[in-house]
C-alpha cells in the first residue's frame, strides 16, 4: 500500500482531532486551530477539508444527538479513521526525518 500524501491544513486537521478526541467536530477544530496552531481559518474551510478526508477514507464521521444548546440541531462529529493514523504517523516520521539535523543551520538563518 502507497503512502498517502497529506497536504498542511489536511495534517492541521488530523492532528487537531488527535487532540480533541471524540469531541471533534466543525467549530471545535476551527477554535483549536486558531488557538494552538495561531491561525486563522474559515469554518468553511474545516469542513471542506473533513469531506475531502471522509472522501479519501482517513476520518469518519457521525451526527450525534440533538442538543438544547444548539436549538435542537445535532453536531457532526469526526473520528480519524485507521488510514488517517497511519497518514497522519507517516507525515511525521517524514517531517522528523527531513528535520533531524537542521537545527543549527536554522539558528544561523535567523
């Protein structure tokens, strides 16, 4: 089986619902990635890049109960699926691999 390549805001996703666990859906990733990653992003783009994952087979997703807070409308949730992990661990140890080295020549380009 090929590697799949991810694209950035594909690996920022991923790695913000590794971090948000169950709890991951549209708004919870925009206000994680903007918080941690300090970066703004539209919720249009979340969701846009969560199908093209769905589509690809790396995260599923599933709509959860009604909620009073929410006027009655159900939150979409998303779960990174096995071929998301293994995406997501490759796109590391690659970063890891290219960067294993580099920290003195990046102080010297400062």
């Amino acid at each position: 089986m090929s590697a799949i390549n991810l694209g950035e805001f594909e690996q920022l996703i991923l790695l913000t619902m590794l971090r948000l666990g169950p709890e991951a859906y549209g708004a919870a990733i925009q206000a994680e990635i903007e918080t941690t990653a300090e970066r703004t992003v539209s919720i249009s783009a979340v969701y846009t890049t969560l199908d093209r994952l769905e589509a690809k087979g790396l995260v599923r997703s599933h709509v959860g109960d009604p909620t009073p807070q929410r006027g009655g409308k159900r939150k979409k949730y998303y779960v990174i699926a096995p071929a998301g992990t293994r995406a997501l661990r490759d796109a590391y140890e690659l970063l890891k691999r290219m960067t294993k080295g580099i920290e003195g020549l990046l102080e010297k380009a400062r």
